[in-house]
C-alpha cells in the first residue's frame, strides 16, 4: 500500500512546504547505532506535526538506502499472483485470487526490513518488468495456488514430511540439484541477486533479470546496511520450477511516474496484456508521529488500487482494494517493524449480474503489551450495486450471516486459511481458544519454514483441533512463510532516459553502495537543487508543470495513461526476453510466412 512507512516522502527540497524547516545533522557514525540516534532525533522534531508527509526536513545520506522511492514502491511483489487472477471462470474463485494477491502485494515487509528510499522528484519515473511463471490451480476450488517461483527451498531433512498446506510446484519439492534453479539467500558471491527484488548496479550499469551476466562488482551489493530489504531465510530460495522451463513467460510492465510534488503524489499503471488484467492507482500518504510509532495512512487522492478485467471470463470486472493503516513501531529498540490497522475493502463492480462480491479484510488491532500476533480475519459476502447501507460495513460483524458467502482468518504475515460459509458452522471458540490460536500463529511465523514437521503441527493448533472430518472444512487460502519478493527487470543505464529513477539516482546510489556518504549527500543536494531552480524557472514564466506519462486529473483514483504513456507500455511489453512469452511470441508466429 501506499501508506506504507517505508515510502514516506519528506519534501527535502520545497521551500513552500508547510512549517518550519527541520534538519537533522549527520551524526559522523554510519552505523547502526549512529542511524538509529539520528532516527529518534527526528522523532521528537516530527512529534505534534499533523502531517510529516508534507514536512520540508533534510535527511544525512547515510539514513537513506540506495534505491528510489518510486522503485522501491509498487504493488507486484508476488506478480504470479497477479498474474493469474482472471483464470477462473467462477466469480467467487476470481475473488478468491484477488485476495491472495492482496495479502502477498507488500511481501517485501515480511521478507525485509522497513527502510526509507530517495525522495521522488517532480517527473521522476520509473518503469520495468516481470516475465513470470504464474501460479497455477487445481480443478478442487477448495485447494490453494501451486507456487512455481521463488519460494524457500524446504530443508532436505524434512522434505518428506512438509505439510500439504504448503502449495509448491511437486518439481520444487524433489533434489533441488536435480529439479530447480537455486541459490542461497546468504551469499554475496552469486551472479543472481539475493535481495528481495533489487538488482543492483555493476560499474558499467545496473544488472536486469536474474539471468543476467555477472557483475563486476557484486561486493557493493554486500554492503548495503542492514536496514535493507534482505531476505531474512538462512536457507535456499528457489527461483523456478524446471518442469515448467518450457512454459511461455507471462510479461507484466509496470510504469510510474511522479505527477506531483508538493503534496507528493505518484501515479501507476500495470498491464498484463496477455492475461487481460490491469492495474492502476494513485500513490499519496499521510504520516503522523505517535509516541514512539510512526502512522501512516493513505493520503486524500489516495483511493486505493484498483483492478481491472479487460477480457476473458470476468471481463469488465473493476476490483476496488482500499489501503488500511499502518505504522512503523520497535523504533526505540532499532527493531522497526510494520504493524496493520484498521481493514482493506475488496469491492467487485461490473461483469455479469446484478449479484456482486465484496471482502472485508479486517486486520486485528495489536495490543500495547507482548508480542505482535499480526492476526487478521475477514468475510467474503454478496451486495448489489446502489445499496448504501454496505459502505458502512467495514468489519466482519458489520455483515448479515445472511450475504456471508465465506470466512478466513490467520496471520497475515504467515499462514491464512478460509471455508465456505455453506459449511458446518463450528460454536464461537471460547476467548482461552483464541488466545491459543494467536499463540499458534505466532509461533508459526517465527518457526519459519525449515522445519516441516513443527509447522504442520502449528496448522493443526490454528484449527483449535487434530485432523478430523470437521477440520477438513477449512481450506488454505496463502501461506506467506515460504514465499520470497519475485526480482524485476530493469533496462540498462545506458539506455535509460535522464529522468528515469536508477539513472536519475545514479551518483547518489553508486556512492551510498560505496559507503561515501559525504560525496552521496553532495550528490543528493545537486538534485534538490535542481528541482528548486527549475521550479523557479517555471514560476516566473508562469508555467504550469504537465505530466508526461499520466493525464492531469485523478480526482477519481483510477489515473489514465497519456498517448506518451501508453507508447512506454508497449515499447516494455515488445522488449526483448530471456524466455518465450505468452501471447507476443504467439502473435509473432501468426505473422511468419509459410
């Protein structure tokens, strides 16, 4: 989401920007010590700002990590998710897949750590790609998707005995010598990033897809602080199931660009041609320190994501997901973790029918004492279009029993499962079974998913019972635990455009990487100084700053791509590829001669 605290943007360069100035002097210590005393002197500067979004501050280079904002930030950690929400026939299925995609769109807060990238500039953009193995689903509509890409590798001393809740590829469950690409989430040595979906720059340029040629200088890559998105499995990370080698690639492009900066505001666009799927949205935030948390939400322009079917079976279909409210808490501690509040609406308008599904994610409020049991639940019901009493129902006892269709519940940095509420409704645990199933989430997201067998055990803790006929109502719907942020792919510096984020950020990164912070915050000053003159220069001739790639209004949330805009897309969808994709190489072989 874009309330996420680790896109917070601080107008650093905005001499209109409301309030006073705030600095906060670089500490001379680059480690994590020094970062995080330079991190609680901005907290108490920032406590009684009602917005820090919209703050004019001035951050030491060295709190930064090496990548920009508008790279950093997009919604396709896991796009085999995406990918494959339109597969189904079924309306309710297709829901279904909408959901597991929301609860993985943000993995990189599971898999790394918060962190703060650069500040957007004012037409900054940034585009890349995916050529993906989607998941795939079974003919049961009870069984979850088969993961085929990037997922943990399970120890060799337990894989035996995983649980079948964890779906994966049957090939990604055999000898990974035999089956799989592999490479270890440790290693610094590999010509294949292990970093949740950064690929990082050599000296002549910033490497593309996981098959590119080594680099040059991967130790820059070692180097980075620890506040970056490293994954956090000591184990091995399996990039694709072999036995799908030979499957065309789903291309997905993804384009966005900064339209506004002051209140700083992005707009996005994501096509997936192939699968008839789009998704678009507007990227604003609003930020507010409390205490010894930051929270964050999503700012007025900010109306979510939103999804939409172009073809196939659920064509003209429009998926409304709302952003929830997170915060930033262990900050004194220098453990920062991301907490979620509040709920995430799904609605579906248009398609066929009247009947339309709408899902209620309703994420548990933690307590300010113990530990964090990141516990979420929520209810899948039927509404029509103009029922006003449904905006009100945003929590799952909002809804009648009567429109329920299902339920789900879990933890929502780990394992969620979900039943049909058709089912035999089991009595309302007692609060001693709760709490007993919050400690049994809990468990199993700290147990990880190395081993097997303790997870299995944990599933059938969540049910508050042992396999019987009763628990088999309950279905798995995602399990987070072994899934990794799928890398993007990134056009060479050399064929990048000045404005483009990686070429933009060039100098601030390579110097960051290199740990000169000194020249990187020079480096850093020379482009808000820029920015300041060219804004000046557009004030005095009266001109008025037009986006390149977005049309202006996006009042209603849903941005319109311009002819330039488009133009971009395509020229990512018809670039060149490793693999052969799906649809494009399909459409070149119908225009060869016989």
């Amino acid at each position: 989401m874009s309330s996420s605290p680790g896109a917070v943007e601080l107008n650093e360069y905005d001499p209109d920007a409301p309030g006073p100035a705030i600095s906060v002097p670089d500490s001379g210590d680059t480690g994590e010590g020094g970062k995080l005393k330079m991190i609680v002197q901005l907290l108490k500067k920032c406590l009684g700002v009602k917005d820090i979004a919209a703050m004019r501050l001035s951050l030491p280079a060295s709190l930064l990590e090496p990548i920009p904002n508008l790279e950093y930030w997009h919604y396709l950690d896991r796009p085999d998710l995406f990918a494959a929400i339109n597969d189904s026939d079924d309306a309710f299925e297709r829901m279904l897949a909408v959901i597991r995609f929301t609860f993985t769109k943000d993995l990189k807060f599971i898999r790394g750590k918060v962190c703060k990238p650069y500040n957007s500039v004012l037409g900054e953009h940034f585009r890349c790609t995916w050529d993906v193995i989607p998941v795939k689903y079974s003919s049961d509509p009870m069984a979850p998707p088969i993961h085929r890409t990037y997922v943990a590798s399970p120890s060799s001393d337990s894989s035996s005995s995983v649980s079948p809740n964890r779906p994966v590829a049957p090939g990604l469950m055999q000898s990974t010598s035999e089956t799989a690409s592999v490479k270890s989430a440790k290693s610094t040595k590999s010509t294949k990033s292990a970093r949740s979906g950064f690929s990082f720059m050599s000296s002549v340029g910033w490497s593309t897809p996981a098959t590119s040629p080594p680099l040059s200088e991967t130790n820059l890559e070692a180097q980075m602080s620890d506040l970056s998105l490293s994954h956090e499995s000591s184990g091995e990370i399996i990039e694709e199931d072999e036995a799908a080698a030979s499957e065309p690639r789903v291309r997905i492009v993804y384009l966005t660009e900064q339209i506004s900066h002051h209140p700083p505001i992005s707009a996005y666009h994501t096509a997936c041609p192939s699968r008839q799927i789009e998704l678009t949205g507007i990227d604003q935030i609003s930020a507010k320190v409390s205490g010894a948390t930051v929270r964050v939400g999503p700012g007025s322009f900010n109306k979510g994501l939103f999804i939409r079917i172009t073809g196939g079976a659920g064509e003209g279909e429009m998926y409304h997901v709302t952003h929830p409210v997170a915060q930033v808490a262990g900050i004194l501690r220098g453990n920062f973790y991301v907490t979620i509040g509040d709920s995430t609406i799904i609605t579906c308008t248009g398609g066929k029918g009247k009947e339309r599904l709408r899902a209620i994610l309703e994420y548990k409020e933690e307590s300010w004492l113990g530990k964090a049991h990141f516990a979420v639940e929520g209810v899948i019901h039927t509404y029509t279009e103009g029922e006003s009493e449904v905006e009100e129902w945003t929590k799952v006892k909002h809804v009648p029993q009567s429109r329920v269709l299902a339920v789900f519940e879990g933890s929502w940095r780990g394992f969620i499962r979900w039943r049909r509420a058709s089912s035999t409704t089991p009595s309302a645990p007692s609060p001693a079974a709760s709490q007993s199933y919050l400690s049994a989430a809990t468990s199993l997201l700290s147990s990880g998913y190395s081993s097997a067998s303790s997870a299995s055990t944990s599933r059938s803790d969540l049910s508050g019972t042992t396999a019987s006929p009763s628990s088999s109502e309950w279905a798995t719907l995602i399990d987070l635990t072994p899934l990794h942020v799928v890398p993007k792919s990134v056009r060479p510096l050399e064929k990048q455009l000045p404005d483009e984020s990686r070429k933009l950020w060039e100098d601030v990164t390579t110097r960051l990487l290199k740990k000169e912070y000194s020249e990187a915050t020079r480096h850093k000053h020379a482009i808000e100084q820029k920015q300041r003159d060219d804004a000046a220069e557009r004030k005095r001739k009266g001109v008025e700053f037009i986006p390149k790639y977005f049309e202006k209004d996006i009042e209603s949330g849903v941005p319109a791509l311009t002819a330039e805009g488009r133009k971009q897309i395509e020229q990512e969808l018809q670039g060149p590829s490793t693999y052969p994709l799906e649809g494009k190489d399909a459409a070149a072989a119908k225009q060869e001669p016989s």
